[in-house]
C-alpha cells in the first residue's frame, strides 16, 4: 500500500508526463493543468491526494450512469474473458444483443445500427447515409451546434471550434436557433425562428429543398449553453421535412439516454427522425461507442446494396457489452425515471439561486441536463463572458470554476452559461449537496453585475 506521500507524488509525476507528453483537445497546451484521478465511482472521481470530486459534469456529459457502475464494468470483464476482439464481418452476440435492444428502446421503426467509436462518426455516417439515401446534396446545420471533430462533423458544427478547421466539407448550409433567450429574430409572438417551420422553409427557398438531403440538429443543444426548443419546434421542423423528401438526423450523442428525463430528447416531442445519431449515455463511455440509428424505410432501401462505410472497430464486442449491460441497468434501476424526477429537484432548486443571485439571467433545463446563463445585467442581458471570450474576459466564470473546484464541485462551463448535468443517477442529498457549492461560488459571478 503506498503511503499517502507516495501517491500524492506519483500524481504530481503522472501530471507533469501528462503536459510533456499527451496533446490536450481544445486546449491551449501551456494552460492545461489537469486533475490526476486515480479512481471514480458513482458520482464521484479522486485525486492522488484522495481528495473527492463531486462530477456535477459527468465527465464531458457522458458519464450518465455513473462511475464504476458494477454491472457494466463486470460485463466489460465477462466479455474481455471471452471475445476480446472480433471483425465487423462476424456476428457477436453482444453486437446483435445491442443491435435489438436499440430497436426497442429508441421510438417509432428505428430498428437498424451502424456502430461506431463515437458521436462524430455516427454523424459522418448519418449525413453521407441522407445524401446517397436522397441523391441531393445540402445539410442544413444549426450555429449554436456540436456535432463532433472529424471533418464533416467539424464542418457542420455551427460553433467557433468550427473556424480552424474551415473550409471543411461542402454543401452544409446555416440556420438560426430557437435560442428565445437571445433570439435573432427579436422573438415576435409568433417567432419565425423559434417555431421553427418559417424560417427553414425561408432558408429551403433560398436553398432549393430538392438539393436538401438533410436537416441535423441537437434536439436539446448541449455544450452550446443548453437550449430547450420550445413545445411545437420540433414537430414543425418534422412536418416541413417530410414535405419537401428531406431527412431529420436528431444528434442526441448528448440528449440521448435518458439525459432529459425521457429515453431520448425527441420523446419530449414524440417526433421520430429518419436517423438518430447516439454515443456517450449509450453506455457512459466505459469503453468508446456510438451508433447510427436508422428507420425502417432507409433500412429496407439499403439491405440490397453495399453500404459504402466502415470501421475496424464497428460494433467492438467490449463496447457493445457495456452497452448492452448499461441500457439493462437503465431498465432495472429505473434510471430515466430518476433522471426525470431529480429534473423536478433541479427546476425548483435552481429557480432559488436565481432568486438570490443577480447574476443568472435564465435557468433552462429538463431531466439532469441544465444551464444557468450569467449576464451582467438582466435587463440588458449582456452576457457575464463574450461570446467565445477566453483570458481575462472570461474570468468571472473561470474564477467560480475553480472556487467551486476547491470545494470539491467539479462544473462545466461554455462562456457565460454554467452547466448542470450529473449523473442521473445523481442522489437528492448530492445534488443538493452541488447546488450549495453553486450558491456559495455564484457570488462572485454577482460582483461582475452592474
Ligand atoms: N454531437 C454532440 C451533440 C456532442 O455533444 C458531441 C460531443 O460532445 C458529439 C456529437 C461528438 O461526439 P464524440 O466526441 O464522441 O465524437
């Protein structure tokens, strides 16, 4: 057993390795200074000094089961004992297992997975599937988006981390978001942009609908602030796709899971999309996956064809496994339902801190995916950081960042917006045991109000 010296230096060491040796994502290399975890379980991760961390972000929104949940990590054991590895080519039980478990729990006649490492693959497929599918061309693609870091998934996010990899691919086309809260539009009643069908039939126009195969979106946009549609977008966006022959890819590699209280984000809105793009809460990342999930009509039109994609490690028997034994545990343990029900905590909890703390301009959110969005001013709801302000300027949250941090609360920020998305395994003493931190650190986001 190494004592507690010992360990506190070897996570100083694996910390200095760490910065000589591993390229950061998203990060400017000189400014990383990462946590050395040791171990995690449920809703907690340590450190080398054994200090706890409560995982108010699940890691990178993914962790939705928790961690070292027994049930996944003995399926991971049980599998790796058995079939380690194996070819696409071959049939695996866990792959076909999951496979119909996906079928079952997904909505409507989506039945038939493409499996890939993760959530950006997933839409690389999903969008080259629509053009062929469709024989047109075009993706529509929303600013306030993530779809993930390969090429075409960087091309199609809608955020700044979009610019360094630009031009990217061709033939994706822009739309505004229902962001109500900063409405580009003004938000009239009825707004076109946030009821959805009026401004895409505006951009269809302009577009020509016959070159569009695809509209993407996040159902419930994650890492860009956490953006709600209001009740009707949805189906809206729906009703003009199947009007003009164009597919809806919902990318719920976020939303998915139970994250928003229900199975997936678009059973919020009963809208069924022609492709379902997944990963993360698929099986909390224990070992890497996502899928492409297709409706029954695609998945006829394609069984006599050679469907142009592939990955060695599609449908990774370890990965499918956890997967397999996660959405089980989600069945058992009634995860979604707790995810729905800690939302209600949430709801109420937050609207408190927004009552005590000038400095939350809105709270928004459903199930364990929440954001409270800082401004300066509620009146004139100047955002507390710019958008897309780093550095100084963006001190005020990385200041409360790291408050909360020392006590041991660990958050995920996006310029001014702080999210609010555990586990959803989350207990009702921990999240309230968060929300405290939350209370304690927002003062200091209140010293920037004018
Ligand atoms: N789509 C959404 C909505 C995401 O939030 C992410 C990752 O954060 C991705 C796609 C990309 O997934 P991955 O990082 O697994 O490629």
């Amino acid at each position: 057993m190494a004592t507690t010296e010992t360990r506190s230096e070897l996570g100083r060491q694996i910390v200095e390795d760490a910065k000589k040796h591993v390229l950061y994502s998203w990060s400017v290399q000189d400014a990383i200074n990462p946590i050395a975890v040791e171990r995690a379980e449920g809703r907690h991760f340590y450190d080398y000094d054994g200090k706890a961390y409560l995982d108010f972000a699940s890691q990178l929104v993914n962790v939705s089961i928790g961690h070292s949940h027994p049930k996944v990590v003995q399926a991971i054991k049980d599998q790796a004992e058995k079939l380690a590895t194996i070819g696409p080519p071959m049939a695996t039980e866990s792959r076909s297992r999951l496979g119909k478990l996906l079928a079952e729990v997904t909505p409507g006649d989506l039945t038939m997975s493409f499996f890939t490492n993760g959530g950006a693959e997933a839409n690389e497929n999903a969008i080259k599937l629509a053009r062929w599918y469709t024989g047109r061309h075009k993706v529509i693609a929303r600013y306030r988006s993530y779809h993930g870091a390969t090429a075409g998934g960087i091309t199609l996010t809608g955020d700044p981390r979009r610019w360094a990899a630009e031009p990217g691919i061709p033939g994706v086309v822009r739309m505004f978001d229902p962001y109500t809260y900063r409405c580009p539009a003004g938000h009239p009643d009825p707004c076109p942009v946030c009821t959805g069908a009026p401004h895409l039939e505006e951009i269809l126009q302009y577009e020509g609908a016959h070159t569009v195969a695809a509209v993407i979106l996040e159902t419930v946009t994650g890492t860009n602030g956490i953006i709600v549609p209001p009740d009707g977008y949805l189906q809206s966006i729906r009703e003009v796709c199947d009007r003009h022959g164009i597919l809806l890819i919902a990318d719920e590699v976020m939303a998915g899971f139970g994250r928003t209280g229900k199975w997936f984000g678009v059973d919020n809105w009963d809208v069924v999309p022609d492709i379902l793009t997944v990963a993360k809460g698929i099986n909390s990342g224990y070992v890497p996956l996502g899928a492409m999930v297709v409706r029954e009509p695609i998945a006829d039109w394609v069984r006599d064809k050679m469907f142009a994609g592939g990955l060695t490690y599609s449908g990774h028997p370890l990965a499918c496994a956890s997967a397999v034994a996660s959405i089980e545990a989600f069945q058992e343990e009634g995860i979604v339902e707790q995810s729905a029900a800690t939302g209600e905590v949430f709801r109420t909890e937050l609207a408190k801190l927004m009552e005590r703390h000038p400095s939350i301009g809105e709270v928004r959110g459903l199930g364990c995916f929440w954001g409270l969005e800082l401004v300066k001013s509620r009146e004139t709801r100047e955002m507390l950081v710019p958008f897309n302000a780093g550095g100084e300027a963006a001190a005020p949250v990385t200041r409360l960042a790291k408050a909360a941090l020392d006590q041991g609360l660990y958050l995920m920020t996006h310029w001014n917006v702080i999210m609010v998305v555990p586990p959803l395994t989350i207990t009702r003493e921990e999240a309230e045991e968060g929300v405290a931190i939350l209370d304690d650190v927002l003062s200091i986001a209140d010293e920037y109000v004018v």
